[in-house]
C-alpha cells in the first residue's frame, strides 16, 4: 500500500467522528452478518441437536464480543492511514475503492496472522473472508453510491430516451435569442426542458427577457464559430437545436465569405463536436427557400434549386449533416416556410410583416413580384414545429427533413398583400411591377403533418393582425429600426461584432513563416494571438448549386 507523502492520521474535525463511527458500525456489522451466514450454513450442511445449535451460536458471540472490536478498530485505524479520512475523500471511483480495499484487506490479513501465531485461531478463516468482503462492499459501497448513482443519472439522460423513444430533457440551443429562438425557449421551459442557451446575444437579452430569471435556462454568451464554448455547451446534452446563421439573402450578400463561415462551416463543427458526445438529436434549421424557382408544388424529394447564396449555404449545411449521419448521429432538417408575426425578436424584413408595417404606418402596401408563390408560416409555429420534432419518437425524425407550414398558407404575394389591404383597408395597394427576386415556390407540408401531427395554431389573417396591434398599440414604435432587419443590422453593428481572421489565413502563416524567428514568434505570443484563434473552422466552400468545394 502506498502511502508516501501522506498525511497518516487525520485531522480531528465531527465530520472525521462520525465517519469513524460509521465504519465501526459496518465492520461490526459485517462480522455479524458472515458468523449469521456461517452458522445457517453450518445448521443447513450438518446435522446437529437444539442443543449444539445453541453451543454454536454461543461461541460466535462470545468471538464477536471478545475480538470484534478489535477488528473493527484495527480497520478504521488502517482506513485512517490510507487517508480515508482525508485524502481519499478527493479521489475518483476506482483510486478510492483500491485505497478502501487495501486498508480493509490489510487489517483482517494483520488480525488472521496475530491469531494464528497466538495459537488456535479465535475466529474462523471462512467467517473472516466472508466479513472482510462484507466489510469492504459496505465502506465501498457507502463512499461510492453517490457517484455510481450521479454516473447512472448521466448515462441515463445521455441515452435520451425511455421505452416509447421520448426525447430527454436536456437541450442546448444554439442561436436561440433570434427571431425563431425567442419564440422557441418559453416553449422548451414550459414543457419542463432544462434548456442551455448558446448564443453571442449580438441583439442582447432584451428578445429573451421573460425567460432570463427561468430556473431551468442556463446561458452560455459565446461565439458558436468557437470550438471551445462549443465544447463546454455540449457537456451533459441530450438533444441540440441548431438555429443560428446568417439569415436572409440580403443579410447573406453582404459578406459571403462570413456566410460561409456562420452558416456551413461552423454547421460543421457543431455537429462532430455533438456526434462526438453522443448526442442522439439534432435538429437543424434550414428553409423553403432551397426550392428556388419552381411552378409546381414541392415536397421534401423535390429538386432543389437555389437562387441566392442563402438557400445554396443550407442546402450544403444538410450535405454536411447527411455525410456525417450514421446508426447514432442522423439529424433532423426542418425548412422552414417564409415566416411572419411577433416573438422576442420580431423582424420586419420579411414580407408580411413589411407590408403590414407600411400599410398601418404610411398607407401603402407596395407590391413587386406579386404572382410569386411563398409558402407561411408564423414565428410561433415554426417553434412550435421544432417542439413537435424534439418530443417525436426518436425513429419517426432520425434522418427526415419536413417541410414547416400549412398547405392553406401557400399565397401570392399579392395574395398576401390583399388580405392585409383587407385588415387595413385605409391602405393603398400599389403594383411595383416584377421583382429582381426570382424565387417562386409552393409547398406541401402533407409530410410533418402526416409524421408529427403538426398543426399550426396561427393563420395569415391572426398575424397580420398581431403585427397592426403592436404597432397601433406602440408596442413597436420605429418598423424601420435597424434591430428589426438582419441586413441593415449587419451593415450598421453586425459586421464588426462578427468580425474574424480572413479565411485566407493560410497565406499570411506561410509568409510569416518565410521569415519567421523565436522572437517573432515570441512577440506573436505576447500579442496574444494565438494560431488556433487565427483559423476558421472549417475551410468549407460552396458553388452555385450548394456543392461542397
């Protein structure tokens, strides 16, 4: 037994007391319960009378009384020497067993030798085998059921499902301060989710305001492109929501090369960083929006056609996903329709919020494109979708992508613009003419609602109303603020506080490298800029028909 550089008896402290006690207690216990064993095996294998049964059980006691205390102390005093006391109430699972079976082992080998060089031995060898192993399970067992019992509860929750494939109640949400995430999170906390969000709050915590003091929310404020804050939010996680990106194809156009970044590359890394730690849901955010241009009515095997840098980045993302998909990791794709109404973070970049805005604030509804198809869907019950998709038996979504909308919200633009010009009927309908926008898509949604039961609660006509009270109401009071518009955002905020290393990081190494020295190096270090910090996650490319490069 190794006990160097140990302190070898402990500190006197009640805590030590009562342990010590404790262990006396099991010890004599253990004794107790092995001459038991031994005299019921005696009386089942021999036949013995009343009489010599009772001459038996006499002469155990009378061991137990004379020399059991001896065991017992002789025990807690080499428990104390191993460090019981002390040391080992820092050690993990097996050190603290070896540690506990040493000392227990020790001290009935020290109390076998004694009694037999003392001449007949007082106890015997099957009672003090029986009641060292006794002993050890009852000091051992005591000591480590907490952990046992903690490593059980993880496995458990890990393994996210019960016998009728329900999800687990561990979720990281990654980007879930955003237009459809703020709507989401009350949803999960409702339904009883211990929820970590993961998100840069570029927007701060204003959308996400009414969950802040949640006891069941945890938030990581942290850059989702950095492996390490990845790392530590996927730590005891069941189930992962992904729907953080650069959304829109405005916003997209800005920056192409961060689109990339943000809405592939980083897609990536998030889902080998969650197949790593054995996450079994994983449920990504993409949009109608892959189906491009297309007069006919599109299912999930339709052909996609992308028209815009956005559509062509989800549309790789799910290439990715699918490439890293196996018998254990096969996410979930939601694309989700055009959406509209209010959530924590409303938007009014989008259609039907846009034209409901400048229909109540200037009187006008100006329409371009208006014969173009747009399948919608409201904030609400694009989280709601993400609920149903993460409360699913887990066969039912393993590797599906469902359309998210309703069949009866498949609109024209136009027809969008005139059930707003029917709620606001004070506002003036004006044909732009056609729209440089060539996307044009109906949609079916027979699928999530045939799976998921899915059934959206809001109609056109509910959230165009929501959208005129709050801005009657003053609840929004600037529709043209730049907080309600991924693409004004960026340009006036976002960009900077998204800023990274160019994606050509590679060259400016290697000719750093060409005339490289310890110092430079060295002064590399003091500036505190690290190479790992320097170098995207993921050198991903895209083409024009969302083909990995």
């Amino acid at each position: 037994m190794r006990i160097s550089g140990r302190q070898f008896l402990p500190s006197i402290s009640r805590q030590v007391v009562i342990r010590v006690i404790a262990d006396l207690v099991l010890v004599s216990g253990s004794l107790i319960l092995a001459m038991l064993l031994r005299f019921v095996a005696g009386m089942l294998t021999e036949e013995v009378s009343a009489a010599e049964s009772r001459a038996v059980l006499l002469q155990l006691l009378s061991q137990l009384l004379t020399h059991g205390w001896e065991i017992a102390v002789l025990t807690v005093s080499l428990l104390a020497i191993a460090g019981v006391y002390s040391h080992t109430r820092v050690y993990r699972g097996r050190n603290k067993a070896l540690a506990i079976g040493q000392a227990v082992a020790l001290a009935y080998l020290i109390f076998a030798i004694i009694s037999y060089f003392s001449g007949e031995p007082v106890i015997s060898r099957s009672v003090l085998l029986i009641a060292a192993v006794l002993s050890f399970a009852s000091i051992a067992g005591v000591r480590l059921w907490p952990a046992a019992w903690n490593i059980f509860s993880r496995v458990e929750s890990r393994l996210g499902e019960n016998a009728s494939g329900q999800a687990a109640k561990h979720v990281l949400v990654i980007g879930g301060a955003g237009y459809i995430g703020s709507a989401l999170l009350p949803k999960l906390l409702e339904r009883g989710f211990r929820v970590r969000l993961l998100d840069a709050l570029m927007f701060g915590t204003e959308p996400i305001q009414a969950c802040l003091d949640h006891p069941n929310l945890e938030i990581i404020r942290a850059d989702f492109r950095q492996v390490d804050s990845v790392v530590a939010a996927m730590r005891g996680i069941d189930s992962v929501i992904h729907l953080g990106a650069i959304v829109g194809d405005p916003a997209c156009a800005i920056d192409e090369d961060l689109t990339v970044e943000i809405n592939l590359s980083a897609v990536r890394s998030i889902a080998e960083v969650a197949k790593g730690e054995g996450v079994k849901r994983f449920i990504f955010a993409s949009t109608c929006s892959v189906y491009g241009a297309s007069d006919e009515t599109l299912d999930e095997k339709s052909a996609l056609n992308p028209v815009s840098l956005y559509a062509r980045s989800k549309i790789a993302a799910e290439r990715v996903l699918a490439q890293l998909s196996d018998a254990s990791f096969s996410p979930t794709i939601l694309r989700f329709g055009t959406i509209y109404g209010l959530s924590g973070r409303t938007r009014f970049d989008l259609v039907v919020n846009l034209l409901t805005a400048k229909a109540v604030v200037e009187g006008k509804i100006t329409v371009m494109g208006g014969d173009q198809w747009r399948p919608f869907v409201h904030v609400s019950d694009a989280a709601l979708a993400v609920l149903r998709a993460l409360e699913a038996d887990l066969p039912l979504v393993r590797g599906e992508t469902f359309n998210v909308g309703s069949n009866p919200q498949n609109y024209t633009i136009e027809g969008a613009a005139k059930v707003i010009n029917e709620l606001v009927p004070t506002a003036q309908l004006v044909d732009m003419g056609q729209d440089a926008d060539r996307r044009n898509y109906r949609v079916s949604f027979d699928k999530i609602t045939r799976v998921l039961g899915y059934h959206p609660e809001w109609t056109l006509e509910q959230g165009i109303r929501q959208v005129i009270d709050s801005i009657q109401t003053g609840m929004v009071r600037n529709y043209k603020d730049a907080k309600y518009s991924n693409v004004k955002y960026l340009k006036e905020t976002g960009l900077s506080y998204l800023a990274r290393p160019a994606m050509n990081w590679e060259r400016t190494y290697i000719e750093q490298a060409a005339s490289s020295s310890v110092g430079a190096v060295q002064a590399m270090v003091q500036e505190k800029k690290p190479a790992e910090q320097a170098v995207p996650q993921g050198a991903v490319g895209i083409n024009a028909v969302g083909q990995l490069t």
